[in-house]
C-alpha cells in the first residue's frame, strides 16, 4: 500500500467541499500539504488549525503561469511534490444553444487546462518519486449530462489526456488515476455557471441526501494508497455509466427525464414546445 505519511501532497481548489476535506484527510494521514485556491484569503481561513504541515498559495488553475508558480512554491519550501489532487473545478446549468461560449470556455480552462497545466509542472517530480497524479473527474465524464455540455465536455478531456498520460508512464513507477464522485455535498453546484456566465446562487439538489465531502476525500485518498486505475462512486453513478455503455439509447431517454425533473430544468423549455 501507498503510505501518504510524509508525502507531499498538492490539491487544488481547498478552500470549499471535496477539495477542503482532501486536504484535511491528508494532513490526518500524514502528509504535508500545499493547497490552492484563487482566494488566498478565504482558503486560510478554511484552515483556521494550519501548521507547518501545509503551504496556501492563491492561484488561478485556469492560467498556465499560477499553476506553474503554485508548484514551483512546493518544490522551493518541500523539494519535491509526490502526490498531486487536481481537484478545482466549476460546472455550469444552461442549454447550450442559450449559452455564451465564454462559458465553455470558462469551464475548459478549468477544468481541464487546469489539470493539465497544474500536471505538466508537477510531473518531472512526480515521476521521479514514483508518485500519484489524480484527476477528480465527474459521471459527467463518462455520461453527457444535459445543460451541462460544457462540464461534461471537460470531463471527458480530463478522462481522456489522464488515460493517456497514464499508459505513457505505464512502465515508471507512476500512477495515474481518476475519480468520478457522483453527486457530492459541496458548493459547486451554487456557483454553477448560468448561461450568460453569472453563479446560479442556488442548487437544484438536496445537498443534505448527497454523499459528504468527507466521505467522498476517504475513497479518493483510499484510492490513491491502494493504486487504483479509476473511481466510480455510488451506486446511480456506477449505474449510469453501465447503462451507457450497455444500452446507449435507453440511457439518453433516463437521463432526460431526470434532469427534466429538477427544479427549473433548462429542459423545461423543450418541453413546452413538444406540447
């Protein structure tokens, strides 16, 4: 098994929901910790324990040049980093004929520049350490999810350059991986981008039903230490992506009718003119 004590471990977006708990498990598990998130402010004041055992620093994962300055801060205080979290990310609820494509775009840079930006960086030292590399990744990222072609488009990009990146370093020592939580108790989804790119400022889900941040951070770190290739959590998830694969066309009529029945479903204008 991966021991995670004294490991250096880098996660960003901590400063809310899964990335937060990633980094607190971590801490508890032994490792020392660098987190990041675009409000230097608001992520130490996430960490109100913080000790010697963490590094913040404010970046923007959707520019290149933070992710490289995020590492390279870890490196400076730690010398190495061994496990990486690529954990930030934004989703978005909006029919895609209605949406600005600044939103995509938005969620591009995200989602998945970020991911490769922040592994670019971090890799020479990862592999050297026969490390970990991780991508939080969605359902979405094995499902196309209506009124959300964006997240889901970036998903599946994070999926597909991780299972690539993954059989390049297949022989290394390195491990590379990715986790599809499902639906998970966090503030994403208030701060889902609309269509012409403003926060929702609300959730369609009962976020007190869904899976707890801290819950979802055990299975992920669990993963990491017993060098899984992939994650799929709970059982409509493991669902969905079996569906999918097994009866395509079943599955596109399910998942309509779910995201119909949300609260103000995009999809509800489609509807109105069906009828």
């Amino acid at each position: 098994m991966y021991s995670l004590k004294d490991k250096v471990v880098a996660i960003t977006g901590a400063s809310s929901g899964i990335g937060h708990a990633l980094a607190i498990e971590s801490l508890n598990r032994g490792a020392k910790v660098a987190v990041c998130a675009r409000n230097l402010e608001k992520l130490k004041a996430a960490f109100p324990q913080h000790n010697e055992n963490i590094l913040f620093a404010a970046a923007d994962v959707g520019r290149e040049h933070d992710c490289e300055q995020f590492i390279e801060s870890i490196i400076g205080k730690w010398g190495r980093v061994d496990v990486l979290l690529n954990n930030a990310g934004i989703t978005m609820r909006a029919l895609f004929e209605d949406a600005d494509l600044s939103v995509i775009k938005e969620l591009m840079d995200i989602n998945f520049w970020g991911t490769v930006y922040c592994t670019k960086y971090a890799l020479p030292s990862i592999r050297s350490n026969k490390g970990v590399i991780v991508g939080v990744s969605s359902i979405a990222g094995y499902r196309g999810l209506p009124a959300r072609t964006g997240y889901s488009a970036s998903k599946f990009a994070v999926q597909g350059f991780l299972e690539a990146l993954r059989t390049e370093l297949l022989h290394t020592g390195t491990n590379v991986m990715w986790v599809s939580p499902g639906f998970t108790s966090s503030n994403i989804r208030n701060v889902a981008r609309s269509a012409n790119g403003t926060a929702q400022g609300e959730t369609p889900l009962d976020e007190g039903k869904l899976m707890s941040a801290e819950i979802c951070a055990g299975i992920i770190l669990n993963a990491v230490q017993n060098g899984k290739r992939s994650v799929v959590m709970t059982g409509q998830g493991k669902l969905t992506v079996w569906m999918n694969k097994l009866f395509a066309g079943l599955a596109d009529k399910l998942v309509y009718n779910h995201f119909l029945k949300e609260p103000n479903s995009p999809l509800a204008k489609y509807e109105a003119n069906r009828g």
